[in-house]
C-alpha cells in the first residue's frame, strides 16, 4: 500500500491510496476526508518530518 495524503489550509486533509489520475477510476483505490484540526496536525507533523528527514537527498 501505499499512501499519500494532501493538508488543504491546516484545517482539511485527504488521504488514501488514491492516485490523482484517470487510472484510480477503475482501480480499487481509497480516499478518506476529515475536516478535523487536530487530525490534520498529526499529518502536518509527518509531512515535516519526512520533509526534514530528506530534504538534503
């Protein structure tokens, strides 16, 4: 699996599997929505984290 996720405004997060292509429409792919602050920060925190961790590859 694997997956990707996209914060709108620190307020608003997808998730899932899901590839932002025509493909994903006949693939079994997921996509989850929340619009949960303190979700959205949880995956805020990770996105800097991986970003920190490779920034410099």
């Amino acid at each position: 699996m694997h997956d990707k996720f996209c914060i709108i405004d620190l307020e608003y997060i997808m998730h899932g599997s899901y590839n932002w292509s025509k493909n994903a429409m006949s693939n079994n792919e997921t996509l989850a929505t929340a619009l949960d602050k303190d979700f959205v920060k949880k995956f805020a925190d990770e996105f800097m984290f991986l970003y920190n961790a490779h920034k410099h590859d």
